[in-house]
C-alpha cells in the first residue's frame, strides 16, 4: 500500500517540539511532551503493524489507533518507514538488553536446565510484552535498515549459543557447534511462535514447559559425556519443568 497523503486538517503545531531558534536548550516540559507524543505513536504503530502487517499499515491508519489528525502524526514522522525504523530500533534495543540478562557468566555455569530457564525465560518474555517485534522483523517487507540490524542480532544470537555449546561440550567440533547452534536457535524460533499463539496462562505455561523440554532432550545428549559416532541419546532424558 502507498503511503497517505497527509490529510490538510492538522492539529495545533504546537503540540509538537519545534525546532529551536538558538543555541538555548529547548524547554523541558515541551521536550516531555514531545516524547510523549512520540510513545504514543509508536505504540499506537506496533499495534497497527501487529495486526495488518508492516505492507498493509498506513499512516492514517496509525493516527487513528494513536487518536491523533494525520497532520500531528506528519509533525513527528515523514512516512510510515520513519516510524517503523523508529519502533525497531527501540525495539532492537530491548532485546539486546534481554539477551545481556540472559547471557551472563553466572548463567553459563549453571547445570543446563537452570540456564536454559534462566535464557528463555527472558526471551520469551520479552517477545511476549512486544508481539510488534516478530511482526515487524520478521516480515518480508521490514524496512532494509531494519532487517540489516535483525540479521546482525541474530548473528550474535548464534555466538552466544555457541560459545554455550563450547562451555558444556568442549570436545565438540567448531563445525558441529555451528550445526547445533543453528537447529538450536532454530527450534527456539518455531516453539517461540506456539507460544504466542497459545491463550495467556496455564495454556502458555505449558507450551513454554514442552519448548523448554525439548531443547532439553535435544541439548543434553550433546552435553553429556563424550561425542560418538552412534545415537548420541540412549534412553530418556530426565528434565525439569518450569511454571
């Protein structure tokens, strides 16, 4: 869909931060009120994109959700890629500092059920509170800008689980740990969209416990004891349920 043309009954200019006229600080209580503004846009963005999609969203569409005239959005943002580049960023932003939380050498030298609570958890809880994320950076027609920086996120992503690999499996090959790092992750995505689609409670609770188990019963094996050539697992696999 092209973007709007801004409709010609904006709101009052001063609702938004003009540009300053000298070197003085702009005042703060206008500097608030323009970032509140700009909240309420970018949630009122998130909302919109999660349910038509990036391709599908416009920025009338986002005025409305936000409550605002298209000419007040316009003070704010030339186009609906501002504004997803806008929301990305933030977005990316947190995800980056769920990962921290995550990732941390306090983590790595729990047994491997603790950590994986302890990676999850903060995950999923994040994807949870920002359902825009996955409907934003995982949509074919994400903003370039966007998509370059996911994809350097996800790179990390799969440092970070193989240097995991590397601590519980030492003796595994740099060329295996890339392999299992990959499914790892990629198994953690496909559960991750079960999760979200499942009812808010005990019904999410449980698709996050059968997620867990089975990164669980696919890690543990590789974990555990020297690499064969064999069947690496032998019988179950015992696991802790979370929730």
């Amino acid at each position: 869909m092209s973007e709007d043309v801004p409709e010609d009954v904006p709101e009052v200019a001063s609702e938004a931060t003009p540009e300053p006229t000298s070197d003085e600080p702009k005042p703060r209580r206008r500097q608030a009120r323009g970032e509140r503004r700009i909240a309420q846009l970018l949630q009122a963005a998130a909302n919109v994109f999660c349910s038509n999609g990036y391709t599908a969203a416009s920025t009338n569409a986002i005025a409305r959700e936000a409550h605002v005239s298209p000419g007040t959005l316009y003070q704010y943002f030339p186009n609906k890629e501002a504004i997803a580049i806008e929301l990305g960023e933030r977005l990316l932003h947190q995800m980056r500092e769920a990962h921290g939380q995550a990732f941390t050498p306090e983590n790595l030298a729990l047994p491997l059920p603790e950590l994986l609570d302890a990676v999850v958890d903060p995950m999923i809880e994040f994807n949870c509170a920002n359902p825009a994320f996955l409907a934003l950076m995982h949509g074919s027609d994400a903003p370039g800008r966007i998509a370059e920086e996911h994809d350097a996120l996800h790179v990390s992503l799969l440092a970070r689980v193989r240097e995991v690999l590397a601590h519980f499996a030492p003796a595994m090959p740099a060329q295996e740990r890339a392999r299992v790092a990959e499914m790892t992750f990629a198994t953690f995505k496909g559960g991750l969209d079960l999760v979200l689609a499942a009812p808010e409670g005990p019904e999410r609770d449980a698709m996050i416990a059968e997620l867990k188990t089975l990164l669980l019963r696919y890690l543990a094996p590789l974990t555990e004891g020297p690499l064969t050539e064999g069947p690496r697992a032998e019988g179950p696999v015992t696991t802790t349920r979370s929730h």
